[in-house]
C-alpha cells in the first residue's frame, strides 16, 4: 500500500474505486475514525489490473506495483500518569490517607482528524476522589477557564456510600477540535485525595480509568496503581522496680514502619 499524503478518515472528495489506483489519499470507502477498508480492485493475470502499472505477469509469477490506496486514522496516544504526590514520607506509588496525588492525561491528536462534542472522563476507584483541576491545554492554548470546573458526581447515579463522591470526572472540551499541524496535543491536570474511608486499608491498591470520546469514537486507558500504607502500632509497657523508690512506669509506643 502506498503511503498517503495525510492520515484520516475516508474523504468524500476521493475516489472511492480502488482500480484508480492514484498514488494519493483516495479509494477509501469507510466512513468513520479507525475504518480502514476498500472497495475490490481487480487484477487479471497477464492484463491491466487497477492501471498500466498494475500487472500480473505469468510468464515468471511477478507482480508491478499491486497497490490499494486510501486513507485511515492511526490510533491516537492516549496516557495517564502519575506526575506527583505531595507527602514526603511516602516513596513511588506508595500514598497514605490524606495524600494528594497529581495525575496527567495526555492526548496526541492526529493530524486532519476534526473530533467533535468531545469529553475526557475520568473514573476514580473507591478510595479516591476529585479535588481540584490544575489545568487544560488543548493544542497549545490554555482552556483551564473555560473547562474548569469539570462535573463531578458519583460514577452511576447517586450514592449513599460516601467513598463514591467525586469517583467520576467529566471535562467538557471546546467543539470542535480540528487538528491542523502535527504534534497537537490535548493534556489535563488534576489532584485527587486518598481518602480516609473504610475501603482504605493498608496495602490496598486503587486505580483510576480515562476515557476519551467524540462523536463517532473512543479511547480508555489507565494510571499506575497507588497503594495505600498506613503506619502499625505497638505499645510497650514496662515497670522498673527501684531499691526504696516507688516503681517506676514507662509507655512507649512504636511505629512499625
């Protein structure tokens, strides 16, 4: 398959028979975003397939440029990391009850794709939730007023367990999106909690999806786990008994880690 000129959809300028065979971003006959698909072209051994240069040859089995041509959307780069924590005791992805933990979606957009009604929606595990947004950039200009606050609500519905509040983010981006020039890119910052809920126990691990969707498409992807840890304690009780002194009490207590 020839390369085309661009990356994107099926264009309804293009031709969509593929015994054209122009060396150009055509012959595509799918309508939306990851449709990759032609029409049939013909090739006749000995004769004239899609063009001149098209040719079985039977004499020695050989074929002369046997090529489809047409136009398809490469998936996107969707990710999401974790860029900070802000308690200085814990290491990694080791969070403790209370922590704040700073996370990056990053979307790279492809070059002539246009995305309309689009939303980047973020799903927190119990034991999570949504504090406050850092910032929205979208090809480069800052959009933070206009997106921020995103809605926040319970993942289904409502609740009344209270380690679901604010488990669902929903950021709402401008519409639409037309990516004119290569290396375009969407990326969000946020903070969630650690809360101190009962789904919280020490060595639990809580993660959280994003799901990028648009009219006609979607894509979903997932940070690291965190783990939480929680400090054990023991209490150490001793007497010492001294000649003609009352006795002594000490109580001590311990972290474990």
């Amino acid at each position: 398959m020839a390369t085309p000129s661009t990356i994107d959809t099926a264009n309804s300028t293009d031709t969509s028979d593929a015994n054209t065979n122009a060396d150009n971003n055509d012959n595509g006959i799918g309508i939306g975003s990851g449709q990759v698909s032609s029409s049939v072209v013909t090739l006749t051994p000995g004769n004239v397939g899609a063009l001149s240069n098209n040719t079985v040859t039977n004499s020695n089995g050989t074929t002369a440029n046997p090529t489809v041509d047409f136009g398809f959307i490469s998936n996107p780069g969707l990710t999401k990391t974790i860029i900070d924590t802000n308690e200085a005791h814990t290491t990694g992805t080791d969070v403790a009850i209370g922590e704040i933990v700073t996370y990056e979606i990053v979307i790279d957009l492809p070059l002539g794709a246009t995305f309309t009604n689009t939303t980047v929606t973020d799903q927190l595990d119990l034991g999570l939730a949504f504090v406050n947004c850092i910032s929205v950039i979208v090809q480069g200009v800052d959009e933070t007023a206009t997106v921020c606050p995103p809605s926040v609500s319970p993942p289904v519905g409502s609740s009344v367990n209270p380690a679901d509040d604010g488990r669902q983010v929903v950021f709402t981006l401008p519409s639409p999106i037309t990516v004119t020039a290569p290396s375009q890119q969407i990326v969000i910052q946020y903070r969630a909690i650690v809360l101190d809920v009962i789904e919280n126990q020490d060595g639990v691990q809580v993660n959280n999806s994003v799901t990028w969707a648009w009219t006609g498409g979607s894509f979903s992807t997932s940070a690291s786990n965190v783990r939480v840890v929680e400090p054990d304690l023991s209490i150490d009780k001793s007497a010492t008994p001294t000649q003609n002194d009352a006795t002594r009490n000490s109580n001590s207590i311990y972290p474990c880690h």
